[in-house]
C-alpha cells in the first residue's frame, strides 16, 4: 500500500507527465551527478575550480530575476482571511486556473522528488517538506538550503505531516507564471519561474507564508527574522531576533564582524533570514533557524560590508545571475572599487560600463551555512537558542533615531506593527517614499495582516520573561545627506547598549516613543563622532513623529476594524504623549 508521499507523487506524475522520476537522496554522489548534468545542458558553467573550487555560475532567463510578488497568492475560501495586504484566490478558481498549467509539463523532462526538513534534524520544533520539481537547479539549491534527502525521508516514514510543494518550470512566460499557497491545504503550487524565492519551496513559500498560518494555529511564531549571538568579555552570549526590510543590512548584521571585538563582545551567526520561535516549558522564547543555508543578494558584498560571507563564498557555491571575469570568477557590483577588464555580464554578452550593470541587481549565492566563520555552535541546537531582544529595524533618512527601546510586549508589538523604510532613487525614482512592511513580513504573511498582529499580541502573555524590544535605524542622514552613523562592524555598539538594557546596566531617556540611549551609555571610544552628530543621531522630533501618528492611522485604516484594539490604545497614545511633548517644548 502507498504512503501518504507515494500517493501525492504518483498523482503529480499524472498530472505533469515527466520523462523519470528521480527521488533525492542528498548524497554527495547524486549531487555530482546533477551537476556534470547541468554543466553538459548549460544550466551551470564552471568557475575557476582553483580559486573557487565546486563553484558554478547559473544564468536565470532575464524575465525571471526576482518574486514576483503580483504573481504570488494567498488561496483561502474567504478573502477576509488573507486580508488587504495579499493577493487572493479562491482554491477552486486557482486550482481550475493552474491545473493545465501543470498538465503535461514536464514531458521530456525529469521529475525530481525533493524530500526536506526546515530546521535542525532533531528538533520538535522542525517541520519536513517535501518538492516535487522539474529543475535540477532548485533541487541542487534545496540541498544547500535545507536538510534535503534521506534523513528527510527517514524522519516522515510513513507519515502524511509534510506541506507539498509542486513546482514546473513551465515555459518561463510570465503570462503563465503564479505561486500559489493554499494554507487551508497546506499545500504550495509554483509554475512559471525558476528564481529561487518563486522556485525553492522550503523558502519563504513554506518557511514563512505556510507556517506563519501554522504558527499562528499551533501557538509559535514564523517571522522573517535574523538570528545571532552577543559573546560578552566574560563569554556569555545573549540571543537578539531582528526584522528588518530589504536593503536594510540584514544578512551583514548576522555575520557582522565586531568593531568591538578586541574589547570582548563578538557576533556569533544563528541564521540570517527566518526565525521559528516556540515558548520553552521554562516561559522563553526559543528560536531555531528553519534554514540550512544562505541565499543572499551579491551586490554590494564585499570585504567590508561583510568578510564572513566573503570567505564563506570561496567554495561549494551557486551563484545565480552574477558577472563572470577573465579568470572564471564571479563578479559583482561593489564587490571591488573598480570592474576588472573583459568582464562577461549576467547575460552572457562583453561588459561596458555604458550598458548598465554587469551583475543584476538582485543577483544571488547560495551557500551552506556550514562555511561562515561566524557560525554559532548552537546554530543546530534541536531546542533553540533563548531570545532575550527582538528588534525592528527601517531605513529612514531624518525620522527615528538611531536606536529605541520599547515600553513592554505590547508597545513592542506597535513599534513592529508600524515600522517602515524609505526607498532609494534606483528602486522607485523617488528618494524618501515610506513602504510600511510590518514585521518585515508584509510579502510574507500567509494570512490576514491584523489577525498576525493579534498573534503577535497573545504571545507575550505566554512567556514568562519576553525578550526586550527595540528599534533601530543605521540610516539616518544629516541635512547635507550624510550618513550620520558608520555602521557595518560599528552596529555592535548598539547590540552592545541593547545588552546593557536586558541586564540593567544602560541609562535611556524616556521620549513619546520609547526610551532612547543616554548619550554617555553608549561606547563609543575608538569612534570618530561628534557630540552633536550623536545628539542628531538620538534626537526624537515630535513634529515629525506626529506626521508619523498620522500615517500610522491611514495604515490601520486598512484592516477596515479588524485591527486588535491594542493596537489602536497604543497609537492612541502615542498621539496624546506627542502632543503633551509639543507643547512642553513651546
């Protein structure tokens, strides 16, 4: 008799009709195999093997680069449930519309099964997966990224506790392309690309927008967080979770080396994209990192902005849509001051500075965790490590400082509900643009936004000590546009203040929206900043923050009452202390 995972199979194999069928068994062996594949058909091409050893380069087609987030759905029987920050379907029309798309689509093709665990091998709190794909690609890059092949297999045994996922690259044509979710279901169906947030499964598909429906029934959480260690001079290391949107230094933060380093306190690296934190029977927030693996944006990083993840690149790397030199290495923007001559571009064809860029901007590596200098040695931990901060975290020019403390759980629920960040001139053509993304989970969110922020909401109850929250913001310019803060290794001095905070040691001021550093409990020695760059730097401006109030309410609005009425006391009075500021400094 067939288990639960052979009947889907075969129903799959029906459906799309592929040429074989091939079951992953994660081995080195069969990793191999896929490649001299993909090296024969032209899916990889060979890097430098002495410089960059079992390092290949893999060329997307340039109409699949990125999520499609227009193309990405939430599939629930009411519309309600998904809310008015995702596109909906219901599951019969998006079933009746994607079926034929799957009909025969993987004829001539091979039918990889994809078997995977989210999280370390042993932990209560992993979750297994399993794809079914037409990529040898995405099943090369599920084995980076999860725990992919027999131990998934062994772990299921006969079981039907697995969220499917059906993938086909289809024909590439965006008319034709959607990411389905179907959480009622927990079930995933992708046709149409090959990128890895559309095409790897176990990413944010499962890891985020399925199980945060899962966290939410089951009573944890699923949330597009970092995870790292503080290591204090006397070697404790206490655990932070941070949120923050894109561009915003999320990875550089994980892997961050310290610029406080010789005085002690060094970051040690959990995870750099998603956290599933459970309450422990002694009342603590406990994370793991579902991922087994780094899928990271390449331009930009380099030997400054983050030298863990440079070292970790030098070997058993995927990089997908980069610049490619002389010499067979990968090449990308803000990788080194100036492009090597004859540079080939991530299309193929002779660079020249007049002919934009050499690497695309969101291209990518994907890297085993396993190689980054920074790796914790409790990054697999079955019971995860005790988060004592969680941080939020935008990119705002002149509005927040450079770090605040929330009032308690609640008010730390607010400052996640309404953060924000700013878009840059080569995003939107329009410097300043405020993206509300709370949580940094607006793509991400498997359900109705005010229904995840009632969670939020119903978790600190639970824990018996909840982790302190703070906001942060490196990006806060000076009236010329300046960065007034250095960042990169330098934010460990923030992380350092957050420390001193759990542990009673920091003085703050209390200001309407939080309680922001006194400027002599923050170390700063060794760093060139002026007493009025800092005073700048921590400054709250009530007039400003009241524009804020106000933008707060137009988001709410949204959630047409539905919004947890904590929310709304919070944002209540966050207009009353604002107002009382205003007029004690007139």
């Amino acid at each position: 008799m067939s288990t639960p995972l052979e009947s889907w199979v075969e129903e799959s194999a029906r459906l799309t009709k592929p040429a074989k069928i091939v079951w992953c068994d994660g081995s080195v062996a069969e990793n191999d195999r896929l490649t001299d594949e993909m090296l024969r058909d032209g899916t990889f091409i060979e890097l430098n093997q002495r410089t960059y050893p079992r390092c290949y380069l893999h060329r997307s087609n340039p109409n699949d680069v990125a999520r499609t987030e227009g193309l990405t759905f939430i599939c629930t029987r009411e519309k309600e449930t998904a809310g008015p920050t995702n596109n909906w379907m219901a599951p019969s029309e998006a079933k009746e519309k994607i079926r034929p798309l799957f009909d025969g689509a993987m004829k001539g093709r091979t039918m990889y099964v994809v078997p995977y665990i989210m999280g370390p091998v042993n932990s209560p709190y992993s979750k297994i997966g399993v794809e079914i794909t037409d990529s040898a690609y995405v099943a090369a890059s599920m084995r980076i990224m999860s725990r992919m092949g027999k131990a998934a297999l062994d772990r299921l045994g006969g079981s039907d506790d697995f969220v499917p996922g059906l993938h086909s690259l289809g024909d590439l044509n965006p008319e034709r392309r959607f990411i389905m979710h179907f959480p009622e279901e927990k079930l995933i169906w992708s046709v149409g690309s090959g990128y890895g947030g559309n095409a790897l499964l176990g990413k944010k598909c499962f890891a985020l927008r399925i199980a945060s429906w899962m966290a939410r029934d089951q009573g944890w959480m699923a949330e597009h967080m970092l995870i790292l260690g503080l290591e204090d001079p006397s070697g404790k290391v206490t655990y932070m979770a941070a949120a923050f949107p894109s561009a915003c230094g999320k990875t550089n933060l994980a892997m961050m080396v310290s610029a406080l380093e010789s005085q002690g306190y060094r970051v040690w690296t959990i995870g750099d994209d998603i956290a599933w934190m459970h309450v422990a029977e002694d009342g603590t927030l406990r994370a793991i990192n579902p991922e087994a693996g780094f899928f990271g944006v390449a331009p930009g990083t380099n030997a400054k902005t983050n030298p863990n993840v440079m070292a970790a690149l030098r070997h058993d790397t995927i990089f997908t849509n980069v610049g490619l030199t002389q010499s067979g290495e990968p090449w990308w923007e803000g990788m080194d001051p100036e492009p090597p001559a004859g540079l080939i571009d991530w299309n193929g064809r002779q660079w020249s500075a007049p002919n934009g860029a050499a690497a695309h901007p969101n291209s990518r590596y994907t890297v085993p965790a396993s190689h980054s200098p920074s790796l914790s040695s409790r990054w697999e931990d079955p019971a995860g490590v005790p988060i004592s901060a969680l941080i939020f975290g935008g990119r705002r020019a002149r509005l927040a400082p450079l770090v605040y403390e929330a009032r308690d759980w609640q008010h730390g629920v607010f400052v996640g509900a309404t953060m924000a960040s700013e878009t840059t001139a080569a995003a939107t053509g329009a410097v300043g643009v405020s993206r509300r993304d709370p949580m940094a989970m607006l793509p991400f969110c498997g359900y109705n936004m005010a229904d995840y922020f009632g969670h939020w909401l119903a978790m600190g109850p639970k824990l018996k000590n909840p982790p302190k929250v703070f906001h942060v913001n490196w990006f806060r310019r000076s009236a010329d546009g300046k960065f007034l803060w250095p960042g990169y290794g330098e934010n460990v001095r923030v992380l350092k203040w957050m420390l001193d905070r759990i542990e009673g040691r920091a003085g703050a001021n209390d200001t309407p929206i939080g309680c922001v550093p006194t400027p002599n409990s923050l170390t700063l020695d060794g760093l060139s900043i002026s007493r009025d760059t800092l005073a700048e730097l921590l400054a709250v401006n009530s007039s400003d923050w009241s524009e804020e109030e106000q933008a707060v309410g137009q988001f709410f609005n949204k959630f047409d009452g539905r919004l947890p009425a904590p929310l709304r006391q919070e944002h209540a009075s966050l207009g009353g202390r604002l107002s009382r500021s205003s007029v004690a400094t007139k």
